[in-house]
C-alpha cells in the first residue's frame, strides 16, 4: 500500500544544460562561456573547442565537473555557449543521451541509455522523451489554462507558471474522453510515453485523450486548488474540442489514480460540486486507503531502520517515500489516523475498516476498472514487501465491496509480470499493467 512515488525516479529529462534560470558559466582554460541551468560555486568547465564572440561554438568536448569531480561531459556541436546540433552527453553514474540538440536540448529522433540497464529511444521535444509515433506527435496539442500552479499542483514548473494540459484530439466526432492523471513527481510528457499506444489507439478509435499538470497535489478533499484546476481543464475541453460531458473516463497511476477515483466520487457525494460526472474511472495501482498506507509506511520505516547501513538501494527509496508519506499526511491532516480518524476515512477513496466502504460507496452505480500487478516475488526479492504491504490487497477488497454492494460493473484486474517503466526496467508499480487494446474496448462498449 505504499507504491504511491512513481514519478520521483523516473524523470527522464536531458535538460541538464537546457534554457532555463541558469546563466553562462566560464570555462576554466579559455573563458569561453557555456550555459548551465543551475550554477553553483561548485561548478567548473573545461572546453576543448572553439570560441565565438566569447561563446563556446562548434565541435568540440566539455568536462563539467563539479566539487573537482567530473559529474559529466559533452561530444558534439556548441552553438552561443549550448549545445546544439549532433551530440553526446554523458552525465556520470547515470546516463548518457544521444541525438540532435537544440538550444540545450534533445530534439527529434534520440536515445537515452541508462545505467541500470533501461533505456528510452525515440521522439524527444525539449529534452523531453515524449514518444508518440510521427504520424501522432505534431497532432498532439498543449494547452495552457489561466490558472497559475501557486499551490504548487505540478511540481515541474514554477509557481509562476500557468497549469496546462496535453490532449491528442481525433479529426473525426468524439466519442469519449480519456483522462490521465500523472503520479506523483512525474511528468506529463512521461505519462504521454507510457500511454504512447494507449493514446493512439485512442485517437484511431475516435477518443480524445487527455494528460494534465497535477503530480504533488494533496487528495482533493482539502486540495480545493487542484479540483478547481481540474473542473477548468474539463470544462475547457467540453468548450475547446465539444468533447461530450457525459462521455468522460478518469484515469490515473498511484496518485493519479487516487485523484481520478476522488474526483469521482465526490461527483456523487452530495457535500461536493464538480464540473462533471466521470462515465468510468480507472484506477492504475493507486494506494485507496489512507489509514492503512499511513500505518503501513510507519511500521515499514520501523523495518528499514532496523537494517542499519545493510539497506539496499532499492529499500533506501522505499525509506525515503515511507518518511515522505508520514510527513506529507502529518500536514495534511494535523497528525495520524489515531488523532485523526474521520479526516483519514474522508480522504480516501476506501476505507477498509468501515462498513459502507468509506467513500467508495459513491461508486456503486460507476464502472470501475481497478489494475495492479501483484507479483510478490519482485516486491519480495527487491522491496522486502509481502501481500499485506501491496495496494493489491485493498484495491481487492474494494473491488469485492463493490461487487458485493450491486456493482455489476467493477473489475478488479491482475495483470501479473505486466509492470515496465518507460525505460524498460521491470517494476509492477507502472503504468503498462494497461494493455491498450482492451482498455480501449472497455470504453469504446460504455460509450455506445
């Protein structure tokens, strides 16, 4: 129950040198000036290449070292200080990204290899992997929202700037809306990369599809910022694309799928307005009860400390989402569930401890496709893990309140050995337990 920060190690961006906040740096030997996102007094540069107008230009290699430590290096084309034409950067200990740079940052057809084996190959756009096929990528729109992110809702970009939303509109009359919500820390152009054939079966079949801005926001039971932002985004979309208000499926991984399962919700609870009534919601191994996962993270921290300096790499993330988790709710809710009980049973979308389900009562009467990838074996072997400590376990017992309670149309799928990150690597906590073709049947037989 504690596989909510998916985004937080998955941020595949090559923008360690890209437009920014930054500023032009000196290199060391010639003084020529390269451009760093974020300097710091550590920094230090040495260039091989040439110089133009006291800029670094043309062909040539960097060393950007950092605290005497090279951290990273450069092999390509330089243009007024940035990269920018064929080239390799190679952050060490990392990755290496490879392709054609512009201004700063990858664009076009490119690879990133990392180092624990997984890599990404395909279309980039300002350093982002964004990998739809070429057909689909110059139809994908972005679509920016007078709201500014003060609250913080996307943590990948400044306070100052407006929330947005990405959507891949069909040519032809829309037939349903796909929304998804990114987990926490990712971004939204990640979200786009995992759902690339997701999104374009979609667009084939006459769905519009939808990603927006929203990964650090709190459940939106006290997040009242973000459910405004969302009731923008889908009241812009009905206006903008005359997408039907009738015909929209909320989707999401962890906190995504927290927030379309709440959002939801509280479009049949009484005690909230929203902008519209979600057809179906689809919830991607998202962590349902709150009590349970602020429980289970406090005991596994008690577990992990336990370990000393013999913690694995793997467990010392888990450590740091479990003291995350405890601190966030702490703020949130001004203390534990013991404290603090019916603000828990508020903010979840299943309470397990009650009988009427908590809040997904108000689901009874909604299509509901729960999926999680419960394979034991890995959260065993890689997160010292058992079924009691997997989102598959609550999300079950979900399932079965629903079945129970007359929902004739709630699935609770195991979609074993299914869970690749973006890059390849194995980890059942990923948005590809979704096989697209069936998800989209799924929609297309509900929006008849």
């Amino acid at each position: 129950m504690r596989l909510l920060f998916f985004g937080l190690l998955t941020l595949l961006t090559t923008n360690s040198f890209a437009q920014g906040n930054g500023q032009f740096v000196k290199e060391h030997q010639s003084n020529c000036k390269i451009w760093l996102d974020e300097p710091t007094t550590a920094d230090s540069l040495i260039w091989n290449g040439n110089c133009k107008n006291n800029f670094a230009s043309g062909a040539g290699f960097l060393q950007w070292f950092q605290n005497n430590k090279l951290a990273a290096t450069y092999k390509g084309e330089m243009k007024q200080g940035k990269f920018d034409g064929k080239g390799k950067f190679e952050i060490i200990g990392y990755a290496s990204f490879e392709g054609t740079f512009i201004n700063g940052s990858l664009n076009g057809k490119g690879a990133a290899y990392f180092n624990n084996g997984g890599k990404t190959i395909g279309n980039f756009v300002n350093g982002d992997f964004l990998n739809l096929d070429d057909q689909y990528l110059p139809l994908l729109k972005k679509q920016t929202l007078a709201l500014k992110n003060t609250a913080e809702t996307y943590g990948n970009i400044s306070k100052d700037d407006n929330l947005f939303y990405y959507v891949l509109a069909p040519k032809n009359p829309i037939r349903a809306v796909l929304v998804l919500f990114p987990s926490t820390g990712e971004t939204a152009e990640n979200v786009i990369s995992c759902n690339k054939f997701l999104m374009q079966q979609a667009y084939d079949k006459n769905i519009l599809s939808v990603v927006v801005s929203a990964n650090y926001n709190n459940t939106l039971d006290t997040d009242t910022t973000s459910k405004r932002f969302f009731d923008t985004a889908f009241e812009d979309i009905v206006t903008k694309y005359k997408a039907p208000k009738n015909k929209f499926i909320l989707s999401g991984l962890s906190l995504g799928g927290m927030n379309a399962l709440q959002y939801t919700e509280m479009s049949h609870n009484a005690k909230y307005i929203t902008y519209l009534t979600p057809l179906a919601v689809i919830g991607v191994d998202p962590p349902v009860d709150l009590i349970d996962l602020y429980n289970g993270a406090k005991n596994a921290i008690v577990k992990y400390e336990k370990e000393g300096d013999k913690l694995s790499q793997s467990k010392k993330i888990a450590l740091q989402e479990d003291h995350f988790l405890v601190n966030e709710f702490k703020k949130q809710y001004g203390g534990s569930p013991d404290e603090f009980p019916e603000k828990y049973v508020e903010g979840s979308m299943f309470t397990r401890s009650r009988d009427d389900g908590g809040n997904a009562k108000y689901l009874i009467t909604v299509p509901v496709r729960l999926y999680c990838d419960p394979d034991i074996v890995w959260q065993l072997k890689n997160k010292g893990r058992t079924y009691y400590d997997l989102n598959a376990a609550n999300l079950s017992a979900m399932t079965n309140f629903l079945m129970q309670s007359g929902n004739k149309k709630a699935e609770f799928i195991p979609a074993i050995g299914k869970g690749f990150r973006v890059d390849g690597t194995r980890h059942p906590h990923s948005w590809s337990i979704v096989e697209p073709t069936d998800c989209i049947k799924w929609i297309l037989d509900l929006a008849k």
